[in-house]
C-alpha cells in the first residue's frame, strides 16, 4: 500500500533550512505549502518546484503578522482539507553585542523569532486537532542552551521557543499534538554567512566543533524528518540539538 | 552593597528590605507603560523617591544619568519583573502575548543594557524565573515561553560580561514554593547569599527551588 503524501506547511520554506526541507518533502511526494517574507524568491521558487511537477504552493506570508498567519492556515485548509506537518523555520539574527543591539532591532528579533512561532502554533493547532492530530517540528537552536551565537537577542528568542513549546505539549499532547524542536548549531547556510562572514572566520569555527566539520541542510533536514514521522512518536516536547558535538563538548 | 530591584511592588521587595541595609527599586506606576520613580529604600527609614523614569521614553537612560551623577556603582541587580497571565495557547490574546513579552522581556533588556555599565567589578545580574519554563504549562503559554527566554537571556549575559567579572543566574521558583509560608524568605536568603557571599565560579546557571518537582 503506497503512503498518502503529507500536507506540509512550511513557514519560512525559500530559505536555509526551511527550503531544504521543503524541496525534500517535495521530492518525496508530499503536498508542500511553504511561506516566506520575500515574495520574488518564493514565487520563483514555486515556479522551478512546479515545473518539475512537484506540488508545491507558495503564499507570502509576514510572520509577525497575525493576520497573514490566519490567511496562511485558512488557504492550506481550502486546498487541502488538512496540515498534516507544520514545520516552522522562519528566522532573523545580526552579530551583535548587548551594547550594540538597539530595542528596535530587540524587538524585531523576538517578533520574527518567537511571536511568528506562537502565532503559527495558534493558528494551526485548532486545524490538526479537527484532523485527528498531526506533527510539529520547531526549527530553534542551540544558542538558546549555551546562550552564544547570533546575539543575546537571537539566543533569547530561541529559548522562548523551548517554553513555548513545552507548554503546548502540555495541553495538546492527548489531542494528537506531537511536537519537538530541533535544534541546529553551525549548519552551513545564509545564516551562517551573516555570523561567519569571511572563510577564515569558518574555519576559525569549525576548529572548534568535535567533529570539526559544519552542518550540512541535509543533517538538518534528516532531524526534521525524523521527529514528522512516525518512528519519533515517543519524543514529545523534546530540544533535538544537530550541533556535531559543539554543546556539550566544548 | 548597593543593590537594585527592578519591580517594587513583587513580594519579594519586602523581605529584602529586611535583609539589606538599603535598596534602591524601581516602583512602577504604570507597569505597561514602563513609567515609574527609582526609590531607595534605607533600613528604618521611609523611602525616597529619586526621579521618575519613563523606560520606552528613553530606555532607562534616566536612571542611568542618575547612577552616574551620584556616582553609584551596583553589587547586584536584581530583575523580578514579571507578567503572568494564566491563559492557554488559544485563550491567549495577541495582547496579552504582547504585553507579556513587554514586561518579562523588553524591559528587563532595556534596563540590563542600559545599567551593567553600572554594576561594580565583580557584581551580578540575578533574574528570578519559574519552572514553568521547563515545566511547560498549558494555562501559562506566555509565562512559560517568555521565562524560558529570560533564561536563554542570562545565559547570553554570563557569557557577555564574563570578561568583566559581571556574572548573570538565574533563581527558578515553582509556583508551589511562592505559596509556601517561608517561600519568600527561602528566594530572599538565596539573593542575599549570593550577594554577600558570592560564588565567582557560579555564572550562566538556573537554581532552582522547587523541591524537586520539576523532575517529577
């Protein structure tokens, strides 16, 4: 018996490791609707996935906004009937010192970062619990652990995650909500760029992970997976780091 | 020991007034629009009030104008804001999330960026928390994130102004524990032990008084 695809909703799905994992569930046949702030980009992306024959959906979407949300979950649910995965990965971050970040900039972080999570939670859940349940995979991050990487305020709003989603877990769990976040350290994407700028500076970094390598999107994409599927069911409201040893071992 | 209190009107304020000679405190007036007066209060005495601050008028630089005028150097801040809203994830409103993140977040950044430039060698940053950030609790969606964030916060902090010898924790609470009759007491000796007698190897970490029912 061949598996039903999946409605997967990716929010923040044209860039880094939101849009690897949506071209990976593309290619594994799933319905993939995936949003994103840049409208040109989404759209050309949209256009390559569908020329390929993939069945992929994008809506423009700012995640601070509440209403762009809503829009977001009610047209996954007109095409659809269902969101089967929700997979959240939208996110900003600067390098910066305390002394140097500004409230905007504070603010802006914690919005995109953290507020653009609860709503996306708010938004979908009532959806998968009318579905019988579903999956939900945060992207978040190790810095929130360690408290380094992207910024005090990058850190912060990323430690937000962890709460957020423990005490959703902590109401939805009978209701079918299986929901984890993974959480990637030293992944090699536009981020990583913007942190690590020069390749001396890489190279500077990756002296010291353990395993003295970055991440690939693909080491990210393998968790997410892994923790939208079945063969995670018994990990609830759990912090999946992919960090090649960087947390606990150095 | 100069320490400061960031929200007056916690229950904590009181027991520390009991245990330190003089404290200064932020007492707000109108919390949700970060306006207030920093007061100090002296042991037997009446309190003073400074001046008045307007926080997203100019982001504390008041207070930090005055902590510089008067020549203040701070053994401590102490950052008790706290906003709890017993509200599930779909009962929450996009204000209450706001405002939430208003009071357990920004202005806990603004005054820790505008006042470490005011805390001595070796002083400390110590944020009360609560469990419910590990814990996860369904009637307390904001509290239980933004806690969590304050402390990703502290940990940022430690390693920020770990140069300078200024240290950030965290004292993690269990609601059971405030409910207690010495609870109170039990967090008030903790901050005063850690200000009189501080531990310079503790730094980054969340203490946490819950009788160990977190793990539970």
């Amino acid at each position: 018996m061949v598996a039903e695809p999946s409605v997967v909703l990716i929010v923040g799905g044209a860039a880094g490791i939101g849009k690897a994992a949506a071209e990976d569930r593309l290619k594994k046949g799933d319905k993939v609707v995936f949003t994103d702030i840049n409208e040109a980009v989404g759209k050309q992306l949209m256009e390559q996935w569908q020329a390929q024959g993939y069945s992929a959906t994008f809506i423009q979407q700012n995640v601070t906004s509440w209403t762009d949300t809503e829009k977001v979950a009610a047209k996954t649910i007109d095409m659809y009937g269902r969101i089967d995965i929700l997979i959240v990965s939208a996110g900003v971050t600067s390098q910066q010192r305390l002394e140097d970040i500004t409230y905007k900039q504070w603010c802006f972080t914690l919005d995109v970062n953290l507020t653009g999570l609860f709503y996306s939670l708010k938004a979908v859940i009532p959806e998968m619990i009318r579905n019988g349940g579903g999956n939900i995979v945060i992207v978040g991050s190790g810095s929130a652990i360690t408290g380094s990487g992207g910024g005090i305020h990058y850190a912060t709003s990323k430690g937000g995650a962890f709460g957020l989603m423990r005490a959703v877990a902590d109401q939805f769990s009978d209701q079918g909500i299986h929901i984890n976040l993974v959480a990637p350290r030293v992944i090699a994407t536009e981020m990583l760029d913007v942190l690590y700028p020069t390749e001396e500076a890489r190279e500077e970094l990756r002296q010291k992970i353990p395993i003295k390598q970055l991440g690939t999107l693909e080491d990210t994409t393998n968790a997410i997976n892994f923790l939208a599927s079945e063969a995670s069911r018994y990990m609830q409201a759990q912090v999946m780091l992919i960090d090649g040893g960087r947390t606990y071992l150095t | 020991m100069n320490i400061l209190l960031f929200d007056a009107n916690h229950c904590i304020a009181e027991a520390l007034t009991q245990s330190f000679q003089s404290v200064y405190m932020l007492e707000f007036t109108d919390r949700l629009k970060g306006q207030g007066k920093l007061c100090q209060y002296k042991s037997g005495q009446r309190q003073e009030s400074l001046l008045t601050f307007d926080l997203l008028e100019d982001e504390a630089a008041s207070i930090a104008a005055w902590l510089d005028q008067h020549d203040v150097r701070l053994e401590a801040m102490v950052n008790n804001l706290e906003q709890v809203t017993d509200k599930s994830l779909l009962e929450t409103s996009l204000v209450q999330w706001q405002e939430s993140l208003l009071i357990n977040l920004h202005f806990p950044f603004l005054l820790v960026k505008a006042l470490v430039p005011y805390l001595s060698e070796r002083g400390q940053c110590i944020h009360l928390s609560s469990t419910m950030a590990v814990s996860g609790e369904s009637g307390a969606v904001n509290y239980a994130s933004h806690k969590s964030a304050l402390e990703s916060f502290s940990k940022s902090l430690s390693r920020e102004c770990s140069e300078r010898q200024i240290r950030s924790n965290v004292i993690s609470v269990s609601p059971r524990c405030w409910k207690e009759t010495n609870g109170v007491q039990q967090v008030s000796q903790m901050i005063y032990q850690m200000c009189y007698n501080p531990a310079s190897f503790l730094n980054g970490q969340v203490i946490t008084f819950d009788n160990g029912e977190t793990l539970s």
